[in-house]
C-alpha cells in the first residue's frame, strides 16, 4: 500500500490542476481518440495481415480499389461515409488517413520548438550584435506568409512526409525564437540570475539551471496552438498536391479530390475528412487554452470571476 503510494502520489498531484480544467479535459479526450485511432489505423492498417487475422479496423483497405463496391454510393448501413468514385470504402480512408498529419505536426513542431528555443535562449540571454542579427533573420522568416513559405520549402525539395515535415518546421521556428527570447529579456533581470552572476557562476549554468526552465511554461502554452495550425497546413498542402503520394489515406488529398464532385451532389466525399482535421484542430486549440490557464494564474481568476 505504502509503495502504490509513493509510486502513484506524484502522477495524481500532476493531474489534479487537470480535473479542474473542462477544456483540457475535452481536447485531451479527442486528441487522444484520434492518436487511438492513427496508431490502430496507420500505415500497418494498410497492409494486408500478415498473421491471417480477421481486420475489423478498418473494414476496407483504405489504398484498394473493390469491384464489389459501388461507385460514388452515399452513407449506409454497410458503408458508413458512403464510397468514392475509384470504388474505395470512405470511412476506411478517413480512420486511416489521421496518422500523417498526427506525425507531421509533432515531428515538425518538436524541431522547430527545439531549435527556436535554443536560438532565443542565445539571442535574449547575450544581447549585442548577435542579438540583433538573429532578431532580424527571424523577423524576415517571420513576415513571410506562412503556407506560402512552407509550400515554397516543399516545392524546393519534393512532395512527401519528411519534406512537409521539414518545411513546417522552418515556417514555426521564429514563433519560439520570438516567445523564448521575450522571457529570456525578462528573467535575466531578475534577483536570483543576478545573485549567480555575482558567486561567479559560468555563463551557460545561469542560462540552463536559471533561465531556461523558467521559459517552459510560455513554450508550452505556444506548442498546443501550433500543433492545430500544423494540422491545417499539413492539409492545405496534401489539398495542393504537396502530401502523401496517392494512393495513400491522406484527409487533405481526400478533400481535393472530392471537391470536384461536390457540385454534382457527392458532398460525403469532402465532408467527413474535413470534420477529421476540424475536430483534432479544436482538440488542441483546447489543450492550448487549457495549458493557458494553468500556466498563467491571473487568466484563470479572470475567467472564474
């Protein structure tokens, strides 16, 4: 009883800011389904079983054409997001089709958080000329549109996972260039980085035992937010051709080829990926509130009150 104790008292005081929030309760639930299901349904989904097992997820591979299947026939009882025109179950391509943009916004967020940081720990916490040259080289990276720049970045090298992956990750880094080098400015002025300086401390102590931790909370709260706006522009570019070679489940590739039946009244075809990349965008838009909240105190009792 007493090891349970010691064992599980730390993970249950980390959840208990957890229960009180609502929203990042809702927006870990969905984000969590939808790993759930890119980790039951992703690539090894696609395959034919190797073990002979009987697949009930998903009931059709999402990459086979089917003879037995009608062509562009709305949501029934056996096909419940209906069929596409190349005789394809819709339903299997949208369970499978969450694993490529679930890899491409972490991946690329997980780089961008960690080179960006990196540069605004070194920019805030030395000032000068290095300060103002990695400022301005983040800025002009920062004013250019960031779908553009990233479907310029993909355009470069070649469509595929690790060239979106690379080129959202480039578009993101001056985000936590500019939020790590904002609290960078702030903390260095403090009393306790101030007093290390004075014992004599080295340069890169002061900046990886005194500053740096005290910047997570902003990353964090920035990361939620980013990982929902990666989702969307993973999808606008598998919509412009920049994606997964087909035919591989792709939510993005999926809208735009069903956009072109839309007029002629197929609107399944576009519409259940779309709520795919609509709802795992609003369960991390709520994770950042959620991590907002409890990362930042006076928000908090602003709402409550």
């Amino acid at each position: 009883m007493q090891v349970s104790r010691i064992i599980f008292a730390p993970i249950f005081k980390v959840l208990r800011p957890v229960r009180r929030q609502r929203l990042l309760q809702v927006g870990l639930a969905i984000v969590i389904a939808h790993i759930l299901m890119a980790i039951i349904c992703g690539p090894t989904g696609n395959k034919e079983d190797p073990y002979g097992l009987t697949r009930l997820i998903p009931p059709y591979n999402p990459e086979k054409t089917y003879r037995e299947i009608p062509r562009l026939a709305p949501p029934s009882a056996q096909h419940w997001m209906g069929t596409d025109h190349l005789q394809r179950d819709v339903f299997s391509r949208v369970i499978s089709g969450g694993w490529a943009p679930i890899v491409v916004a972490f991946s690329s967020i997980a780089i961008s958080l960690t080179i960006g940081s990196i540069i605004g720990w070194i920019s805030g916490f030395a000032g000068g000329l290095l300060d103002r040259v990695l400022s301005l080289t983040m800025d002009a990276i920062y004013s250019f549109p960031s779908m553009i720049l990233a479907i310029a970045l993909v355009a470069v090298m070649q469509p595929g996972l690790v060239p979106m992956i690379m080129a959202i990750a480039v578009v993101y880094i001056p985000t936590y260039f500019r939020v790590t080098r904002a609290e960078v400015l702030q903390i260095r002025e403090q009393t306790f980085v101030e007093a290390a300086r004075s014992v004599g401390a080295p340069w890169w102590r002061i900046l990886l035992r005194h500053i740096a931790p005290n910047t997570v909370n902003a990353i964090m709260a920035v990361s939620s937010f980013n990982i929902a706006d990666a989702i969307l522009t993973e999808a606008a570019m598998s919509f412009l051709g920049y994606g997964l070679p087909p035919p591989a489940p792709d939510w993005g590739f999926d809208i735009q080829n069903g956009q072109r039946f839309l007029q002629s009244g197929y609107w399944w075809l576009i519409t259940f990926p779309g709520l795919m990349i609509l709802s795992l965008s609003l369960g991390f838009g709520l994770i950042g509130e959620g991590i907002s909240d409890l990362v930042n105190p006076k928000r908090r009792r602003k709402k409550g009150g």
